[in-house]
C-alpha cells in the first residue's frame, strides 16, 4: 500500500513538472513570436554616416598602348616569292625592300610593251610625215598619235609592275609579325608582314561623361605603368572623341614617346590633374551607391526615426566611388547605401550592424 502511494505521490510530481516545463517553454515561444512579429514589417538597411573627407580629385582612367603607325604590309600583285629579306624583329625604314616576287614573266611582258611603243613611234613619225604633205587624212594622224599614247601608257603599267615585284615598306617601324616564306604563291591583298612604330605610342583610355569637360588637348597627363611600376612616364592628350559610347564613356587618347622601354599592348593608368593641381580637397560626400536610381537622380534615403525618409541633394564631382554634395546634406546624418529597392517613403528599417 505504501509503495502504490509513493509511485502515485512521484508520478504526481512529474506530471506537474511536465506541465511547468510545457507552459514555461510556451511562454518563450510566445515572447520569440512577438519579437519576430515586431521585426517582420521591418526592412534591413547598411547605413554610413554622412562626413567631410579629403579626396583626392584626380581622376584615373585605365588603358592599354596601340602604337602610333601600323599597317600589314600586303602584295600589289599575284606571283611567287623568291626572297625574304627581312625577319621578325628587324627594324625597317618606309621604301626598304621586304621580299621580292619572281618577275620573269612580267619583265617579258615589258619588253613586248617596249617593242609596241618602239613601233609606234615609227608609225606616228611616218603618219607626221605623210600629213603634212597631205598623203594621209586628219582622222588617220590623230588615230596614229593615240595609239602612241596607249603604248606609252602600257610601258608604264608594265613598269608598274616590275616595280611591285620588290614589296617595300610603306611606314618606318619594326617587323612584328612575318606572314610569307620563300616560294609561297601571294595575290594582290595578300598580308604579308605586320609593321608597327613604337618610337611613340598611343594610350587608349576611356574618360567619363562627368570628367571629359574637365580635360583638354596638349594637357600634359601622368602615366603609371603596371609592368614597370618603379618609372614614370608622362604623355600629352592628341584626341578627345566628340561622341561617347553606349556606357557614356569618351574614348581619349594620350601620346607618350617611348625610351625603349615600352611595348604596345602593356596595361597603364592615365592620372588626369583635374583641380589646379592641388591632390586632395576636403569636402562632404557619400557613397554613389546610396543614390536611389543613379547619383544623376540627386535622390537618396536618410534614417529619420527608426524609419526611411527620402530627400533630394545636390551633387557635385564623382570621384570614383564618392558623389560630392554641395547642398542638402550637412554631415552626420545616416545615408542608407542598401536595400533601397525595397523601401518607400516612411518605410520601417532595422540598420544592420
């Protein structure tokens, strides 16, 4: 009887824990919820506080160098290659001779032409001779001189083209690529050699819209090369184009005469002195990220209250990533630079840390 009582009095007690143990973890779920439904109408926004900084407002571009001349030698005529004379490498002034085409067949075709011109010209002097004492008509002189043109003009195709058997070079510079081997047949157009000048190369670089008004040509313009990052080279701007491209991007190009140590092809950053030469100047800015539909909106968010509020600026420079403010803002508000697609006017936030 007593052991029946005591596992009634145990099993009494466990229940009662079960139930405090149920009800207690109840309440925790009840406070986890209310906590959740305190959050769930509320959207996660990063923030920066709004400050003055020096930036340095010269503006970078990057590019890569052309050279200044370039042109792919090509044949002016169809034949065999009989000789090479130059190779990969070699420096080349314009008029020297490359290679030179088999001209067998072409010189016999200007000794024939030589041969009509020849009898021609004894025809002509005869139909002269004969005109003046009227043994041959006005129409059978001027016939008579008109095929002496035509000889004299095909001794000059002719002439043409044994000269063409020598390919020269139409621009001074250095062999970059060799496309022909003796005894390869060419046509006319055929590429036979690459030839560029480096004695002074282009740096291509794209400026953007917000910084193209502020540069000019002959603007003497600094230039850091990746490949050689302990020199300093420096270059003057020969072309700013006169339309952008589809991203708003002017191409420029900057020419830099070149020590021997620069190549065509390597990668540099153009640095553009864009304010009277002075490298920093303190001013109020926030990130261009922060601008709701583009920094050219003016329009971004600042937390006002646990909540989102809208308002317009106006913005000066962009320096990179940083948009200037020049009214608007007087520093030390919060800017919310994500999650602006999801917020309106008043939105609640929550400012993730």
């Amino acid at each position: 009887m007593k052991k029946t009582l005591i596992y009634i009095i145990v099993a009494a007690v466990l229940v009662g824990l079960a139930g405090y143990k149920i009800v207690s973890n109840k309440k925790n779920q009840e406070k986890q919820v209310a906590e959740v439904a305190k959050q769930v109408d509320k959207i996660n926004v990063n923030v920066v506080t709004v400050k003055r900084e020096n930036i340095n407002t010269d503006y970078s571009a990057n590019g890569t160098f052309i050279p200044k001349q370039e042109m792919n030698q090509s044949s002016e005529i169809s034949g065999r290659i009989v000789s090479v004379l130059v190779k990969e490498g070699s420096r080349v002034s314009a008029g020297q001779t490359l290679a030179v085409i088999k001209k067998d067949a072409i010189e016999v075709d200007m000794t024939q032409a030589q041969n009509n011109l020849q009898n021609a010209i004894i025809d002509n002097q005869r139909y002269e001779n004969a005109y003046k004492t009227g043994g041959v008509t006005k129409q059978q002189l001027d016939n008579s001189r008109l095929q002496l043109k035509n000889m004299q003009a095909a001794v000059k195709a002719q002439g043409v083209r044994v000269n063409d058997t020598s390919v020269r070079a139409g621009i001074s510079g250095t062999v970059n690529k060799k496309m022909v081997e003796p005894g390869v047949v060419v046509s006319p157009g055929t590429s036979m050699f690459e030839i560029v000048n480096i004695n002074t190369l282009k740096l291509s670089v794209l400026v953007d819209e917000s910084q193209v008004g502020r540069i000019q040509l002959g603007q003497i313009v600094n230039i850091k090369v990746s490949a050689l990052p302990e020199d300093s080279f420096s270059g003057h701007i020969t072309f700013i184009a006169p339309k952008s491209d589809a991203s708003l991007n002017f191409p420029v190009e900057i020419e830099v005469s070149n020590n021997g140590q620069l190549k065509a092809g390597m990668y540099a950053t153009a640095v553009f002195q864009t304010n009277n030469g002075a490298e920093t100047q303190n001013m109020l800015t926030v990130p261009a990220e922060a601008f709701v539909n583009g920094v050219s909106s003016g329009q971004l968010f600042i937390v006002q209250k646990g909540t989102a509020k809208m308002i317009k600026v106006t913005t000066g420079k962009v320096y990179g990533d940083k948009v200037q403010i020049l009214s608007g803002l007087n520093g030390g508000e919060q800017v919310i630079t994500s999650g602006q697609i999801n917020l309106d006017n008043g939105s609640k936030i929550n400012i993730v840390k």
